[in-house]
C-alpha cells in the first residue's frame, strides 16, 4: 500500500487544533515529562527570542513554524518562544534539553547547541502531525509540560551501504533529515567495496573511474540471473563537503568507512598492482565473499591505503575513520608465496596476526591525525566465519585506541572486548540489520534490541557506546525498496539509543508512530505497514 495514502483517512482539518495531555506522543520517547496546569495558544503570532550561539537551530524552528502557520515568525527580545543555553544542563549530558509549556510561553534550553536542536525535535512532535500538513493552521493550544531529556548511549548511528546500490544526494540529505527528526547523531557512511568506489580520491583518479562502475549486477542471491544493465556513480568531494555541511546543521556526524584490507575488489579493479591475487581486472557485478583483497605487505599498497586515509580525514571533520576489516579470505594469503614468506619473517603465527598487524599500523596512523578507527569485531582477530581459511590461535593484540564495531560472533566476545579495555559499538547483526526481512527481524525486535548485553558487569556498561543499525544494499536497488526497510525500523532504533529501558513501553512506541508515520506521509517517504 502506498504510505501517502494509507495516511489520508487520518487527515482533518480544523481552524484551531485542540490538543490534551493524554496525546504526547513522541519518539524517542522522553525520559523525564511532568504536566502542569493550563496550556499555551501558539499561533502565526509567535516571536521567538534565541542566543546568539543558536542562530542555526533558530532557523530550523523558524522554518517549521512557517510551514505550519503560512508565515514565518518574528524575533523578538520578548518572544513567546525562547531558545537559550544553559550550562547547568551540562552536568548530566551535553545532548541533554528541557522543553517547557506554560501559560506564558516555551522555554527550548540545551547544554548546548545540539541540546536545542533535540527539544526542537520534541516540539515538533508536540504539535498534531496535521500540523506540517498543506492545511495551515490558524493556532495550536499546547498543556502545559516540562520534560527533562538526555540520551541513553552518546553513539546513535545509521548505517548507509552505497558500494553496492549507488543512492546519491538527494536519498542522502532526506535520510539525514529522518534521523535528525529521531535525534539520531552518527550517519555511518560506507563509501567502497568489492562491488563500487564512491568517493574522489584525488591522488588516484581511477578509483572512481574504473572502481566506480561495474557492467552488470547479480538479481538474486545463489542465482546466475543478471540485471543486465550498468550500475555506476561516485561522490567528488565537493558533493561531500555539501552533505557533511547539511548533516552538520542537524548535528549529525559523519564516519565515512573505506574497507581494508578486504571487500577491496573494486579498488584494486582500477589498480591491479593493489591485490592479492594479481588477476582482478573489472569490478565485480556479484556478491557474496570475495577472494582478493589488498596485498598488506606490500609497502607501496600499504602507502596507497594512508594515501587515501589522508584525503578521507582532510575531508572529514569528525574523529573516527572506520576501516572495516571483515570477512577477510585468508586463503588466497596462504597460498601468496611472498605473504607466507612475509609472515614468517615477522614471526606470525596466522594470518589474523597479520590482519591485526595491518590494522595496528592504520590505527597508529589515523591516531597521529587525532583521530581514532573503527572496525568490524574481526579486528580484534575473533574467528566469526567458518570459511575464512584459517583458524588457531591469535598472538597480535589490537591498538587499545580502537572502537571495535561487533556485529557477528558469541555476544562473549562483546564482555571480552569491554573486559580488554575497548570501546564497543554493538551492532549484532540478528538484531540491527535492515535488509533482512520484517519476518525475519519484526519491528518489535528491533524495539526490543539492548546494546549492553545481557550479563555485563555495571562497570563495564560506559564501554557500550551504543548502536548502530545498517541498511545493506546488496538486494535493496530501488530508493522505494530501501526506504520501506528502514521505516518503520528507524524509530525504533532511535528509541533503544535514546530512552533508558525503564520508560520504554512498546505500546506507547506504537500509538507514537502513528503521528511519525504522518510525518513520514507528508514527506514522500515509504514504509512497511503490517498487513
């Protein structure tokens, strides 16, 4: 069913929108919401008054009250709403905010900018979802509340996969906008794989040449049938500062992830001399595990790999690179004369040894740019993959700087990890990835997913630093298709990020949805409905 329409029955119109207690319904929801008496008539009359630190954050209130209301507000010094730091607030959590209703106004106070910017979320979604509609509203009559917010986890993270189905601008900055309407804060971009380079490089002008396009793509998973048709696209680096510059007025951050040393099978289409295996001519138009990957001990690959980290991280503001680094085939290793002979000069007793070995020297790189990595739980050498080509045991620890993204294995190697000393993003596959069907993860799953694992010691609980829910695209080539798997998921993910476990309620979450689904309606975007 096309959302848009599922939507129209709910649509009514009315010249002042009546609006009581009983109808808060926001998400994520708010961890601390107190009523008080009378309520507060907003209108096209309202002046707002802001701090000169949030000019950005005025203009986002601005535009959507002139969306709501035909006309665009007025500042002034006695605005019915304020918007104001407050230093105090910073004692708990920067991202932390408190919105109050009374009779004589809104108050939208944050630790700091982005504290603002998330009580601006929770106005939003104060006022009846009609409100964004076509139907311009004359004035809304809000109760009067207080509610006193902070996040749960400080890494709130969506996880775009473009290597495979290349989505482009415009997909980009409208995802953005759905995540900063759920106060999530961490847009995980996964720019290159086997099957597609997406970003400019400009040291090395083939990667999106050549490793950009790919001649055909596989339709079905196990199967030989094609789509007959060339998939190809990039991002120059002016479309990246662009998008890093939008996500940065919705206080989002930006980590881009360049994979290494597997999953490189396009970038070593455009530059032979990069693989492992020597016989990688074209970018693959399939799926699945691939056999080559970057020749780690080769010095001048390796020189390459820093020579693209040092473009990513001039480009990039925020402080993790992620690298990847899973499901490396290690056999095509095993049966490289000079990678054996490379291994047993430095006394490696696997090749996870020399994986990890790789990694530490990426990692140590990236720290000297004042910055950190992050990979997949591989890193660490975990032997989550029965085909991987190897097994035994591990002998090289990984840099103690690194933040170790789990997404496969025994949830023993997350209490491991925190037990070490990492820093963990959890991101178990069973329970976070977007591709996988509604049947196969529901959306009561997905509300249901806790990052810190059952069992971890409370001393432990500060390594989680949250979540990160991914939307792969192997099998999503369409933005229609992608957008039904991520919605209505999203909100759910955004709520087990933000809300602590004692204030969720899944009923409540679900009465929520019904005003973003509108929202959502409003703005074109499709999402699953049960049927």
């Amino acid at each position: 069913m096309n959302a848009i329409k599922s939507i129209l029955p709910f649509v009514f119109i009315l010249s002042v929108i009546q609006f009581s207690a009983q109808d808060l319904t926001v998400v994520p929801r708010p961890n601390s919401v107190h009523w008080g008496e009378g309520s507060f008539s907003l209108s096209s009359a309202v002046t707002i008054r802001a701090d000169k630190a949030l000019k950005n954050e005025l203009r986002h209130l601005s535009n959507f009250l002139q969306k709501g209301f035909g006309e665009k507000p007025r500042e002034n010094k006695r605005g019915g709403i304020r918007l104001k730091i407050d230093q105090t607030l910073a004692e708990k959590n920067e991202e932390g905010y408190q919105l109050e209703v009374s009779q004589n106004g809104i108050v939208i106070k944050g630790a700091s900018p982005t504290g603002v910017f998330y009580g601006i979320q929770t106005f939003r979604q104060l006022l009846p979802p009609e409100f964004e509609s076509d139907d311009k509203s004359t004035a809304v009559d809000l109760p009067s509340v207080t509610i006193t917010d902070e996040p749960r986890f400080p890494w709130r993270a969506f996880m775009l996969d473009e290597s495979r189905h290349f989505k482009g601008k415009e997909t980009v900055k409208k995802l953005l906008d759905q995540m900063a309407y759920l106060k999530m804060n961490t847009f995980h971009w996964h720019l290159t794989d086997d099957q597609g380079w997406r970003i400019e490089i400009k040291k090395y002008p083939k990667l999106t040449e050549i490793g950009s396009f790919r001649t055909d793509t596989q339709a079905e998973r196990k199967s030989e049938l094609r789509t007959g048709e060339p998939h190809s696209g990039h991002y120059t680096q002016d479309d990246i500062k662009e998008i890093i510059a939008y996500a940065k007025e919705r206080h989002i951050n930006i980590v881009p992830e360049i994979e290494m040393p597997g999953h490189a099978m396009a970038a070593v289409a455009a530059y032979h001399w990069l693989g492992t295996l020597r016989t990688t001519k074209e970018v693959p138009v399939t799926f699945g595990k691939m056999d080559d990957s970057f020749d780690v001990t080769d010095p001048k690959v390796v020189s390459f790999l820093k020579d693209v980290l040092d473009e990513v991280m001039n480009l990039f503001p925020g402080q993790v690179v992620h690298i990847g680094g899973d499901e490396v085939n290690f056999e095509p290793w095993l049966q490289n004369e000079h990678m054996v002979e490379y291994m047993e000069a430095k006394h490696m007793k696997s090749p996870m040894d020399l994986q990890i070995s790789f990694t530490n020297e990426i990692s140590n790189y990236i720290d000297k740019a004042g910055k950190r990595m992050m990979g997949w739980n591989e890193i660490l050498g975990h032997q989550v993959h029965e085909d991987r080509g190897t097994s035994g045991t591990v002998s090289e620890k990984l840099a103690p700087s690194a933040i170790v993204h789990f997404w496969k294995g025994d949830l023993s190697l997350v209490h491991k990890a925190v037990e070490e000393g990492y820093e963990v993003v959890n991101s178990n596959h069973w329970d976070t990835y977007l591709d996988y069907t509604y049947q196969r993860l529901p959306l009561e799953k997905s509300y249901a997913f806790d990052p810190v694992p059952e069992g971890l010691k409370p001393e432990y609980h500060s390594q989680i630093l949250g979540l990160g829910t991914q939307m792969w695209s192997e099998w999503i080539p369409t933005v229609e298709s992608m957008e039904r798997q991520i919605f209505p998921r999203l909100a759910a993910y955004a709520e087990v990020g933000w809300t602590e476990g004692e204030h969720k309620d899944y009923q409540a979450f679900q009465n929520a949805l019904e005003g973003v689904q509108y929202t959502w309606g409003q703005n074109g975007i499709h999402y699953h409905q049960e049927e």
